[in-house]
C-alpha cells in the first residue's frame, strides 16, 4: 500500500501545504493516470481522480517530487561526481556568453537564441530525434502546451520565456513513449525532479540525452496575465491570440495580441512589478537560480557590456560531460557563436538574483515556518549575518504584502505605466546603491550541510 500513501502524503503535505512546484512529473510519470491538473490558468496545482486505482508503482509520485526535499548533496555526487566548491552557481566546466549564429533565431529569443539554435542542431545533426519544449500554440494561445519538437516550425514556436506556470513535465508520459532519445528544456525545479528519478533509476531517464536548462528568478501565476488585460478593460480571455513574454528587440516586451489586431505591450522592465504582486510562492522558496543540476544552463548575460549593445547574449555553464560534448558540437558546427568568460562574471550578471536565491529565500522559508507551514528541505542552509538575515526578512514580508488581496487591489487601481516606472525606479536605486556590496557578500557565500 505503499503508493496509496505516498499519494496521501502528497496530496495533503505537499499539494494542499504550499510546497507544489507545479513542475508536472507525478501526472507525467503516473502509470494509472490518477493525476492530472486542473484551474491551469490559476492555481494550477495536480487533483487526484478517486475513481482511478492507484498502480503497481511503488509511490514514485511522492519519491520522484521536488516540492518538499531536494537533496542537493546526493543529487550533485550522482550528477556532477562531487559537490561543489561554489553552491552559489552549482559545479561548472567552463562559462561562456553564446548567442545564436542564424539572426532569425537569435532575434527571436528572450536573450541570445542560445537554447534553439543548440536544440536545432541537436536534431538536424539526429543527436536526438526530438526537443520536449513549452510552445505557444495558437488553438491554445493563454497555456504554453509541451511538446515533443522534432523540426525547426515546432522549434519556433517554443522561443522566449514562459513566465506562468506551466507544467512541463507532464510529457514524461510521451516521452517514455517516444521512439528516439529527446533532449529538454526545463525549469529548476522540474530538472530537480528529472534528477530525482534518475537517482532512482526510472526507465524514463533512458530517454533524455541532454537536460538544458534554464536560470529562474520566478514563476508567476497566469493572473498576471489577467489583471494586465483588465487594466486596459478586457475580460474576455476568448479575445486573446498570443502572449509573449519577451517579444521583439532585447530584452523585450510583454506584448497581447488580441483577436481584433490590436497588441497591448509593456517594456520588459516595467513588465517586472508582476513579479511582486503575482508570483508563485513556493517559486520564491527555490534556492536554486541558475539550473544547477543541468548539463547546460543558459540565463540572460546581464552586464553592461553586453547590455548597452541591445542584442541578445546568453550566458552558458556547462557543467556536465555529456553537456561539454554536446556544447562542443554547436560550437564547431557553429551554430553558436561564444566568447569564453569565467565565474566572477557569471556572479557579477546576477549578483541581486544571486542574493535573493542564496541569502534572502532563508528569511522566507523561516517566515513560512514560524507561520506553521511546511518548508522544503536542501541538504544544507546558508550561513547569514544578522543584517542578511534582516535584509531578508524586509524582503520577505514586502513579497507577502505584495501577494495579498489589498496589494493587488491597490496596484490595480494604479496606471499601468505609473506602476511599471515607479518599480522600475526603486528597483534601480536599490541595484544601484547596493550593487557593489552584493558581489562581494555573495562571492563570501558558505552553507551548512545537514
């Protein structure tokens, strides 16, 4: 009875206290397809069909999940061979800023088009025969649908961030079905999961050949979307054909294309006050930025030096032998063009996200504890002065008056300009003020192991 209670366990501990990532895999590895999701433009969390008979499965819905435990220390010694000297960005071989070679793909991309253009050769060269990807579909057009790509249409469609919730790892199914090897791309936390089932020996993992990932600040819920349409008077989510996150010039817009022709567009950085008001919270409890345990991580190269050029670069960390080779053979073929840098860099592009994902998430989680909620567990903890723990704590309660009811009402009532340059101006005097104190505290980074 095992899988009966590993699905109570679930059910109750996991999805009803806070602690689902939402990354899709207890639906796509269940073998009675007694999971599935509901309310995906809202909540989007797994329901759990009665009438369905648990099966032979030896609960690997609850093994396989990432949502309560994530055990970094076993998951680095399987995947990297050790764990690493710096848990601020996870073990890497080398660091590069990539960007894609044809200017279609690279201009289509939320940064350097680095991911597609590696995925195209991927399948041309047949290293896979097939990309499991989020795509915009247009008879679907509010909820990414995954996919298993297997030509360079399918390819384009999968292009720029999807920053809603979006359960990928739903086609876990399909792909233990598939006839050929897949590589994917995913999110922290539903490559935490796919290590997971690799540790455990899931035939699935037979299938995937390669994992890139993905850098990851925060998953929003798709009432982002929602009140961004209702703030221009819209309702009607019928009248939608398209949402980008990240469309046109680097690095983008939020951009609504309506049934009628009309394009309702916010610039990208004023498109970030979502994130205060509508994120995920248990996206904001991953201690994990930059795709630690994937074979290649790709995030946007924040530095001025690229910044100021207003073209997309992507920065790469390839940290595993098979995402060595596989970087290697873009490369060469050149498909990808790259300029080798180094970590101090890497830290440098994403020191303030560093910091929120390594220091401030601690402050979070003890918040969520002394509020009698459930927390997951890494392996290890940070150690934290007193004023980071401080900081934290500021930062963790102006997120939770963020996410409540009043807030959003508030922000609602606001002009949508207003708001997007009111957050972007504290947000660029915070950056600015602390930017040079941020590298130096992150770079002093140090865990505790449990």
């Amino acid at each position: 009875m095992k899988q009966h209670e590993a699905l109570i366990h679930l059910k109750h501990h996991i999805i009803d206290g806070g602690l689902c990532t939402r990354c899709g895999t207890c639906v796509g590895i269940c073998p009675a397809e007694k999971l599935h999701f509901t309310d995906l433009l809202d909540q989007c969390l797994p329901a759990i069909d009665d009438s369905i008979s648990c099966g032979d499965c030896d609960g690997i819905c609850l093994d396989a999940c990432p949502g309560a435990k994530v055990d970094f220390a076993v998951l680095n010694r399987s995947v990297m061979g050790c764990i690493p000297e710096n848990m601020l960005l996870g073990s890497a071989r080398s660091w590069h800023v990539s960007w894609a070679d044809d200017p279609a793909i690279r201009d289509a991309g939320a940064s350097g088009g680095a991911i597609t253009a590696m995925a195209r050769h991927l399948l041309e060269a047949n290293i896979v025969q097939g990309i499991a990807c989020l795509i915009d579909h247009p008879d679907e057009p509010l909820r990414p649908r995954p996919v298993i790509a297997q030509d360079l249409e399918t390819l384009r469609q999968s292009q720029q961030s999807k920053y809603s919730l979006a359960p990928l790892n739903t086609i876990l199914r399909e792909i233990a079905q598939f006839d050929g090897q897949v590589a994917i791309v995913a999110l922290p936390d539903q490559v935490h999961s796919l290590r997971k089932l690799e540790e455990l020996g899931h035939p699935v993992m037979n299938k995937i050949a390669v994992i890139l990932g993905s850098y990851c600040g925060a998953v929003q819920h798709f009432t982002a979307i929602t009140a961004f349409l209702r703030k221009h008077g819209l309702r009607d989510l019928d009248a939608v054909t398209k949402v980008e996150y990240r469309a046109g010039n680097w690095p983008g817009k939020l951009r609504v294309t309506m049934r009628d022709g009309r394009t309702l567009e916010l610039d990208k950085f004023y498109a970030n006050y979502m994130t205060l008001f509508y994120s995920v919270e248990r996206s904001m409890l991953c201690v994990d930025l930059s795709n630690e345990l994937a074979d290649i991580s790709f995030g946007d190269a924040w530095a001025p030096r690229y910044e100021e050029r207003q073209e997309g670069f992507s920065l790469l960390a390839v940290r595993t032998e098979r995402g060595e080779a596989i970087f290697r053979a873009c490369s060469e073929a050149g498909v990808i063009h790259n300029e080798e840098t180094d970590l101090d860099d890497a830290i440098s592009m994403h020191s303030h996200g560093l910091y929120n994902k390594k220091y401030a998430v601690w402050s979070r989680m003890r918040l969520r504890r002394w509020m009698g909620k459930p927390i997951p567990d890494y392996g290890y903890t940070a150690r934290c002065t007193p004023r980071q723990q401080a900081v934290g704590f500021f930062l963790a309660l102006v997120f939770w008056a963020g996410r409540t009811a009043l807030a959003r009402a508030i922000v609602q009532m606001l002009p949508l300009e207003l708001t997007g340059r009111a957050f972007l101006f504290v947000r660029k005097r915070w950056r600015n003020a602390t930017r040079p104190k941020r590298n130096e505290q992150v770079k002093r980074y140090d865990v505790i192991w449990k």
